[in-house]
C-alpha cells in the first residue's frame, strides 16, 4: 500500500471522452509510458497544476486523433499507467445518450450509481489479475465519495438539473442502439443514461483501488422516442458543445475542494482486497515455488503495485 508521503502532490485525473474540451491551462508534466504489463495506453498522460495541493492528470480514452472506438480503448493499460502516477481519483468524462423523460440533453447532468455492461466481454479485458483468481466486489462500481463531491461541485455550477443516482448502460458500439433495444434499456434495466465506455473502466479502476466515478453529459434521446429523432452524430456534436465550459469548471472546483479538503476519502476504494488480502484466492506463495525465475520476475514486476505479492 502505497504511503500518504509517496501520495503527494494529491493527483486527480480526469479521463475525456468524447466531448471536445480546450482546457486552457498551462502543461505542467507529461508522463508516457511506450507499455505496461496491459499494452500501450491510448496515449500519453498530461499533468496541469491546478493550484499548489493539486496536480490535474488529463488522458483522452480514445487517444490522439480519437482514432480508438470504444472496443478498441486499452482500458487496463491506461488505468495501469495513471496508478503508476499515483493517481488518487478518477473523474470519467462521458457522452451518454439520455433514456429518462426527465433529463433534458444539452443541458442537465448524470451522475449515475450503477451500470449494466452489455459490452463484449471478450473484446474487452476485465481484470488486471488475469494470472491469478482475485475476486473483488463490483456491487457498488462507483465511489461514493467522489459522487458526493462531484454532485456538490455540478450542483452549484449546472444551470439544468444533476441527476443523482440511476443505472447507465454500457453497449459494445460503436453504434447506437435500436429502437427496441432503447426501449428495453429503459423498460428491463430501468436504466437512466447509455454509453459505451464506462465498463470496464470502473471495474479495472476499483482493482487498481483509484476512487472513480462518471459524470455523464446526456447529448441525444438514443432512439427510444416514438416521434423523436434518433440520435446522430451531428446532434451529439451540437449538444456536447453546450457542456464544454461547464465540465472545466466543475475540474476546478473539484480541484478546490480536493486543496482545501485533507480529510481521506470515507469509502472503501483503497482496502477492495480486504485487510488481509481476502480478495486474492490464489495461493501466490504456493504458485510461485512451481514458476521458473524469469516468469516469476514476470509476476512480481505486474503485481508488486498491488501489494498483494508475498515477500
Ligand atoms: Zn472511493
């Protein structure tokens, strides 16, 4: 476990998505990594100082040029990377289509409680253990600290109405849905929001025991709607834009409030293995006797991160 000191500066990183966004801040620090036990990230990780507490880390998921779709995003290497930079938590920008009467696209916000991963599982990695049996509770795939403080923060900034709470579904794309799929997202998952890349981001980032959670920009109505216009990409465009000025300056009052606030996060993001490694089945010490020296170099050098290797 990593120590409060070897923590500093307190990094918060917000990893973009598809809504276009000038930051307007000065680059502070850039951190590349050509690979990680996963891959290659989407791209290399942009640090910004938000004030003197505060570093900003700043990853597009769909990397330069936003030539990676959503099957294609290396989501375990770019968690990897951002826990190798020590990152605290994690704010997840993300364009979802709009599933509720009551959420206005263009205007109000979502921060979701729960997912429903419809993705394809074996298109998309879903562990950073695939070596050994780790099994750690997804029930709740949000923290709830940092969905308390992005509220506060969105709440005093949104001029529409911030959506507390409610299932957000994730699809594999990268198209939208069809009409009878919108509908059963709404009837069977009584879902609020649909999007294609949240999952499984939240899993691999409570693995890595980052504190994350999404704050959704509804920019269309999918294509639920018996007299609405199916969502296109123009429409997304156009409503995406509407949210550009507001998503920054809910990072900077984030980033106050992480400043001012020392107190730690009251969630258990940081212990998902339980005190005594309880999540981790696999015998390591046992397995490790039986590998070779360089497949165990191989191992200690992917998980010593994690503090789950035995000494
Ligand atoms: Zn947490």
């Amino acid at each position: 476990m990593r120590t409060e000191a070897e923590k500093k500066p307190f990094r918060f990183a917000v990893i973009g998505g598809t809504a276009p966004m000038n930051l307007g801040l000065k680059e502070t620090d850039r951190f590349s990594l050509s690979s990680t036990p996963y891959g290659k990230p989407s791209e290399p990780a942009v640090c910004y100082r938000m004030n003197k507490d505060v570093e900003l880390v700043w990853l597009n998921r769909h990397g330069k040029f936003h030539k990676l779709s959503p099957s294609r995003i290396p989501y375990a290497a770019n968690i990897r990377m951002l826990m190798e930079m020590n990152v605290h938590c994690i704010l997840s920008l993300s364009a979802c289509g709009n599933l509720r009467e009551s959420v206005e696209p263009g205007k109000d916000l979502v921060i979701p409680d729960q997912t429903f991963d419809l993705t394809a599982k074996g298109l998309r990695p879903q562990t950073l253990f695939p070596d050994f049996a780790v099994h750690i509770s997804h029930a709740d795939p949000f923290c709830p600290e940092m969905r308390k403080r992005v509220f506060s923060a969105a709440s005093a900034l949104c001029k529409g109405k911030v959506h507390y709470g409610g299932t957000h579904v994730v699809i594999e794309g990268p198209g939208f849905s069809t009409r009878a799929e919108s509908k059963t997202f709404r009837q069977i998952h009584n879902a609020i929001v649909i999007g294609e890349t949240t999952q499984p981001e939240a899993k691999l980032a409570q693995e890595a025991m980052i504190h994350y959670c999404v704050l959704a920009f509804p920019s269309d109505d999918d294509s639920w709607k018996e007299d609405g216009e199916p969502a296109t990409a123009e429409m997304i465009f156009k409503n995406l834009k509407k949210y550009g000025a507001l998503s920054l300056e809910i990072i900077h009052a984030l980033a106050e409030d992480f400043a001012c606030d020392s107190t730690p996060f009251d969630c258990g993001c940081e212990n998902v293995m339980g005190p005594n490694l309880e999540a981790v089945h696999t015998d390591i010490a046992g397995y490790l006797k039986t590998c070779s020296p360089e497949e165990e170099g191989r191992l200690r050098e992917k998980y010593e991160i994690f503090g789950i290797m035995p000494k």
